[in-house]
C-alpha cells in the first residue's frame, strides 16, 4: 500500500502550493472527489522509487464546533487517522498564532509521525527566526519554501523515513502470481458492502491462509472455481473471527490505496443515481492507475424501464473511457447477475496479464500500416517498423520506427483496436508508445 501524507496547518501558510510541488513529481493524478470531500484534495506523489498519496486537508480549526468549520475540522481528523505522516505547515514569515498551538497540541496527543515544516522560509537565514516554532513542542522545523521549491526533496525524505517503506522492486516480486487481487470500488451507498457480504456468505468462497499481508490494511482470501482472490478492503471490512463482514466506512484514501494494489477493480455504480461526478473521478483514477476494471451498475431490481435507459446512456456519455470493460446489470441484494461478473474479473485479469509476442505484434503492426498507412503530417509520413511488448499489467505495446512522434491520436486508437481484437483485450487498459529511432 502507497503511504498516505497528509497536510494539516491553518489557512493560507501554502498547503496547496506544498501539495502541487508534491504531486507534481509525476503526472499529477489528482482526483478531486468534489462534494464528498469539500477542501480536500487527492494527489499521487514520487520520488526515487517511492510513490506515496499527499491529502490536502484545507484549513483546520481542531476546536470548530459549528457550521462548514466543524465540517471541515471533521474531515481534517479523518484525513489524519488516515495518514501514515502528518505535515504541519506553518508559515515562517507571519509567525506563530494561537491556531497553531492548537493544531500542534491536538497533533501531539494524536502520536503519529509528525513533521513541522515552516514554509515561505525562501531568502531566510537559517535559526534565528525558525526558534519559536520550538514552542510547538514537535521538535525540530524543517524550513522550506513550497513556491520556490525548496527543501521539498528532502521533506519526503524525512517523511517516509520513520515508515521504513520496503524497496518496491522486491516487494513486486513477493506477489503470489496466480492471485487475483480484486477491489470493489465506488460511492457510499451504491452497494458495495452489500456485494461483498453477499459473496462472504456463500459457501462457494473457501477462505485459504495466504501469508504476509500488507501494512494493516485488511484483505480477505478466498477461492472461486479453483480461481485464487484476495479481496482488498474498500468497504471497511471487519473480521468476526473466522468471518468477514463490511461495514460501511467510506473512505476516499482506502480506496485510492485499494485501487493501487489491486489487480482488478470491480467499480459499482448505482441504477438509482446514475453515473455521477464522483463515480467518473473514481474510473478515471482507477484507468490512470492503469488497473484492469469491470464496471457493473448496481440495484438493476429497483428501477423501470425508463431509469434503465438513462442510466444505459449515462454509461456512454460519462465513462465512455471505459469502453474496454464489461458492462454488467446486477442486484447485489437480491443476488442477481452476480456469476458473470465474476468471468469478467477472471477475463480482465487475464488480459491485463496477457503475453504478447514480438512476432505476432510486428505481424499485427504491419498488416495494420498496409490496411492504412499513417498519414503525412509536414515533410514527415511515420514509419512504424516493428513492435513488442514493453510491460504488463496494464500491457504496453511499444512501437518502433521514424517520425513517430508525429503519429496522431486517431491513428494510435485504430491501432489499439487491432491489438485490442487480436489478443481480446477486455478490461484492461492498453497503453501504446512510440519510440522512434531518429
Ligand atoms: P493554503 O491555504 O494553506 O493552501 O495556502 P496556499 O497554498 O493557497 O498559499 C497561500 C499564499 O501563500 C499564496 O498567496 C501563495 O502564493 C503563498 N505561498 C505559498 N508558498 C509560499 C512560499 O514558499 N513562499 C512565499 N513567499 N509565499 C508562498
Ligand atoms: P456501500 O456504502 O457502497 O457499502 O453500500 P451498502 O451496501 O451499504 O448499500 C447501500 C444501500 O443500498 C443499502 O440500503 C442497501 O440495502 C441498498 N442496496 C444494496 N444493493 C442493492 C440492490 O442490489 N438493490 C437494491 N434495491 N438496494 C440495494
């Protein structure tokens, strides 16, 4: 699991400005679940070889006890227990005020690693003006300036310090190849837990011991038709000895984080609702984590005819990015289409995992090119020559030639609906890349 760095401090010491340069490390993937989350913000971090999740919590008034304050003082509190660290942004040139010795004495009853960082501190002189913040009794102040970028490099570093993340490279290696790792995600209410107490409950799903699982999160293993899971916790799962039961937590980093180690993703919608906001920012984040997915609209029972329709055309218009995934209609309460749901998760983490080879993708490559050749962009017609696979999970086809950076998005789709085609690719996405030798 991605650690989680949250960002705490009053209004406008530049937690936004820290959590740009944070996130900026790597093509921001911010997904800003609106209306959920009010000021809170999402974004993917890296750095070396470590990839962490940054949560800007907006301002923080622990003693707020009304109005959007309170609200916000409550969404700050969860973002915190979430956190694996916690960065306290104070601002270096306006000094200290009375909300941050609250925040600080609300942060050090809460023992968890915690990081004071003075920021705006570009131009300062290290010491004489960094002493005060000492009052806040979280030992020593990192100066930093998040507009100038200063000091942000070695913040991460001193963040992820105290957890003693283990190399990603080794880590990768440990997996268990023929487990798939599966999460249900999606809102509050569309019916997740529903879902996954309704598959816990049949007797189908033999709990099997599977070793070494990651830091505190919850997963539960089970068999299907000699088909291996590991049910990674979006729900709030809870174990009741030898059983597991979900209840309903939403919580927006755990499924961030489930998202990120699943190998599939099963991404429920509500028939009720239709497709939301919320529901496309979890698809697009759940696409550029490049996991397989399956998408299927929940509580299919409760609507007529006409619901149907508009939620069939809420599909198209609004996760019309989703169009490789298998679509499926189900009721989780009363155990309706549920089998075929698990064929497509089995299918999509197959084609996620699919070997492609050399020969076949340059074969798929040329036929493609005499079906259509690319088209002249200026002085420069593309020459795709040969192809192989650079990757899996998701799969990426690496393409080779000349003038191939002038290629264009059009043509790159037509030829990811050939390899698409060849190999069935259902639910996983594809990712092709050009790499022109001059
Ligand atoms: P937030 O309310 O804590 O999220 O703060 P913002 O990131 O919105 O920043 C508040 C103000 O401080 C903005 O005007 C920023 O441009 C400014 N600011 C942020 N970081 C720095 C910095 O490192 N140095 C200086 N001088 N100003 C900064
Ligand atoms: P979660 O927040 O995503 O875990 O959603 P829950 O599983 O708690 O379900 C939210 C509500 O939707 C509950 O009242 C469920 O009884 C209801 N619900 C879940 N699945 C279905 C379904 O297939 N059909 C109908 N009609 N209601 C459902």
């Amino acid at each position: 699991m991605k650690p989680v760095i949250a960002l705490v401090g009053r209004p406008n010491v530049g937690k936004s400005t820290l959590f740009n340069r944070l996130t900026k490390t790597r093509d921001a993937i911010v997904a800003d679940f609106a209306g959920l989350t009010r000021d809170r913000h999402y974004g993917n971090g890296k750095q070396g070889k470590h990839e962490y999740i940054v949560i800007d919590t907006g301002g923080f008034e622990p003693d707020a006890t009304s109005g959007i304050y309170k609200e916000m003082a409550k969404q700050t509190r969860q973002a915190v227990a979430e956190a694996d660290v916690v960065v306290f942004v104070v601002d270096a040139r306006g000094g200290l005020s009375a909300q941050d010795h609250d925040i600080a004495k609300y942060l050090r009853k809460l023992g968890k690693p915690c990081i004071l960082v003075a920021n705006k501190a570009e131009g300062m002189k290290e010491g004489a003006q960094l002493v005060e913040f000492f009052e806040l009794g979280l030992g020593e102040v990192f100066p930093i300036s998040a507009a100038h970028g200063q000091g942000i490099r070695s913040l991460v570093d001193v963040a992820l310090e105290p957890l003693h993340l283990p190399d990603p490279d080794e880590e990768e290696a440990e997996q268990e190849p023929g487990v798939v790792k599966l999460a249900v995600a999606g809102r509050p209410n569309v019916g997740k837990s529903t879902l996954i107490n309704t598959w816990l409950g049949e007797e189908r799903l033999v709990a099997f011991d599977m070793p070494g699982t990651t830091r505190d999160a919850i997963s539960v293993p089970f068999e299907r038709k000699g088909q291996k899971f590991e049910l990674i916790d979006t729900a709030g799962l809870r174990r009741k000895g030898q059983v597991f039961e979900a209840i309903e937590k939403f919580s927006v980093v755990k499924t961030l984080q489930a998202i990120e180690s699943a190998s599939v993703v099963l991404l429920l919608i509500d028939a009720i609702q239709g497709v939301t906001d919320q529901d496309a920012h979890i698809a697009g984040y759940i696409l550029e984590s490049g996991r397989a997915v399956v998408v299927a609209i929940n509580k299919w029972d409760a609507v007529d005819e006409y619901q149907r329709e508009l939620v069939k055309r809420s599909i198209e218009t609004r996760l019309g990015f989703l169009k490789f995934a298998a679509l499926h209609l189900i009721s989780a309460q009363k155990r309706q289409g549920l089998g075929p749901v698990w064929d497509s998760i089995a299918q999509a983490h197959k084609a996620a995992n699919c070997k492609m080879p050399t020969p076949v993708l340059t074969r798929l490559l040329l036929e493609a090119v005499q079906f259509q050749t690319p088209k002249k962009t200026g002085m420069y017609r593309p020459k795709l020559r040969y192809a192989h696979q650079g990757g899996m999970n998701p799969p990426i086809i690496v393409v080779h030639g000349n003038s191939l950076e002038h290629v264009t998005e059009a043509y790159k789709r037509f030829l990811e609906g050939r390899f698409r085609k060849e190999f069935n690719l259902i639910g996983t996405p594809l990712r092709i890349e050009m790499k022109s030798s001059s």
